[in-house]
C-alpha cells in the first residue's frame, strides 16, 4: 500500500488515497473525504509501480 494524492474533481482539494499495488487494475466509486461526492477512480499498476491514476466526476 502507498499514498497517492490528488485532486477531487468537485471541490479540488487535495486529498490522498491508500493503492494496493497487488490489484494490477482497478475501477471503483469512493466519496471525496471533503466534499462527499463520488469519485470514480481507475488505478493501473505494472510491477508495483503507478501507471494509470484518473479520478473522475459521476455525472448525475
């Protein structure tokens, strides 16, 4: 596990997030720490390092 940071495309803070790097590719929904929205985050590893990290607004 590590720490990533980024921006919340609502609000834009920063805020971070725990990766597990064992989960080569992953897409998943989690609410921003700040503002509660949902973010849609896709997260790709190869050999234990970041390649992709997109965190995207939930059109409603």
């Amino acid at each position: 596990m590590f720490e990533h940071y980024f921006q919340c495309p609502y609000c834009w803070e920063d805020i971070s997030m725990l990766l597990d790097p064992s989960v080569r590719k992953q897409t998943y929904v989690e609410d921003c720490e700040v503002c509660c929205n949902p973010i849609q985050l896709t997260v790709a590893f190869e050999a234990e390092e970041l390649v992709e990290f997109r965190a995207e607004d939930i059109e409603q």
